[in-house]
C-alpha cells in the first residue's frame, strides 16, 4: 500500500518513453484512456514491450491496483497525435492513465467500483502534486477526436465531477432531456462548435467541415451528453456547451 497515494501501487516499468526528464511545471493534463484490449495481461504486456512503441504513466487493473509503468518526470507514448487548445502532441505535457476495459470492439462493459475507486485517489494525488487544474482531466477522444473513443460514454465523468476531479455542467438533468432532439438552425450550430474550440477541443485539420464538425460532436457527446451519442447536435448539446 503506496501511503501517499492510498492504493495498492505496483512498479511494472516499460522502455517506451523519452529518456530526456521534464520540469514538473510542464505537467499540465491528466489524460484517461482504456486499453482496448480482450485481455488484461496482454494490455499490460503491450504498453512494457518495445516493439509496440506505447506505453502509460499508469495502469489501473480490474480490481483495482494500480501499476506505475513510466515514471512522472518522463514523456510516456500514450496519446499520439494530439491537440488540445494551444498544445499539440500533450505526450510531454501530461500524464497518461490507461484503464484495463476491452473497449467498443471486444464488448465495451462498465469499470469497476474497484478501478474508479483507485482512479480518484490517484487522481487526487495528481492534481495537488503537480498542481493540475479540474479542467485539465480529459479523455483520449477529447484531445484525438478523428482516431479515437476512449474511455468512451461509459467513463464516469459525472462521478469525478462531483469530486472537483474533471469538469462538467452545472444544468438540471431533468430541464436538459426536454431540449433533446430539438433541432437548431445554421447559426446555432455554429455557436455551439465555436463554444468547443472555446473549451479546448481544436478543428480538426484535413477533413471536410461536416466530418469535422459530427467527430467533433461526437467527442462532446461522450464526454457530456454520454447517454445519447450519435454526432448530432441538437438544443441539449448547445445548452450543455455554453453553460461549460
């Protein structure tokens, strides 16, 4: 049992990071991923093996513990091509947290009472070491909108939200659902896509605006409309984006 922390922490280091150390004040995001895999064991064999060229800060198993696979002050491989207001590339600027979840593609199921537990503790203890900011806790979709979906609409974001542990809305559940497949016009549209670059979330380069646009939905929906994701926006997205 890690005493600062409160959880069973487990050193299991990979190779897959950049060897030069960064300065503590670069840590400014926390970035939460799941690992998309059937099995655990080979999840975790994924992210230490230098083939792969990927790897996390952390890995939160089924039941609970928690593996530290890269040390802090070191660049992981963990998110990719990536953007988020100014930053791109958020590798050297945060730290990854990889989620054991066989994802959409092997039968997407709830994380554990045990992961999320371990994951708020973990969390709390980031945030006050490095100084990491609610608002700076963000999904693998939120910052790579075009290549991934993870940790997906079944993440407990509202939960961590109640902790000061990630962002969220303050709107009534019940007000919200009566605005749901309300259509917008044009311009509405457009103040709710201007309302996500005003969050973070960055166009994305090399598309058209319609797929830009539904991926960038899309992304928001799993992030803050998780029970209705379909890249279609509607009045209850527009409200949700501009009281965030």
């Amino acid at each position: 049992m890690d005493r600062k922390i409160g959880i069973n922490l487990i050193r299991k280091y990979s190779i897959n990071f950049n060897p030069l150390k960064r300065p503590k004040k670069s840590i400014q995001f926390i970035i939460i991923h799941y690992t998309g895999m059937k099995k655990e064991i080979h999840a975790i064999k994924r992210l230490c093996n230098f083939k792969s060229q990927v790897s996390s800060h952390y890995f939160i198993k089924n039941n609970g513990e928690v593996l530290s696979i890269v040390p802090d002050l070191y660049e992981a491989w963990h998110a990719g091509k990536s953007s988020w207001r100014e930053y791109n590339s958020l590798n050297k600027n945060s730290i990854g947290i990889e989620i054991n979840n066989p994802g959409h593609k092997n039968g997407y199921k709830n994380f554990s009472i045990k992961q999320i537990t371990s994951l708020e503790k973990l969390l709390k203890f980031l945030t006050k070491k490095y100084r990491i900011k609610p608002i700076n806790i963000l999904g693998h979709s939120d910052i790579a909108p075009s290549r991934k979906i993870d940790p997906g609409e079944k993440f407990p974001w509202y939960r961590l939200s109640k902790k000061n542990l990630c962002h969220w809305h303050s709107l009534d559940q019940k007000e919200l659902i009566q605005k749901r497949n309300i259509m917008i016009n044009s311009s509405e549209k457009m103040e709710f896509l201007k309302n996500l670059y005003r969050l973070g979330y960055c166009k994305i380069r090399g598309i058209k605006n319609s797929q830009n646009s539904k991926l960038l939905t899309l992304a928001f929906q799993r992030r803050f409309r998780q029970n209705k994701v379909n890249g279609i926006i509607d009045k209850e997205c527009l409200f949700i984006s501009q009281n965030l």
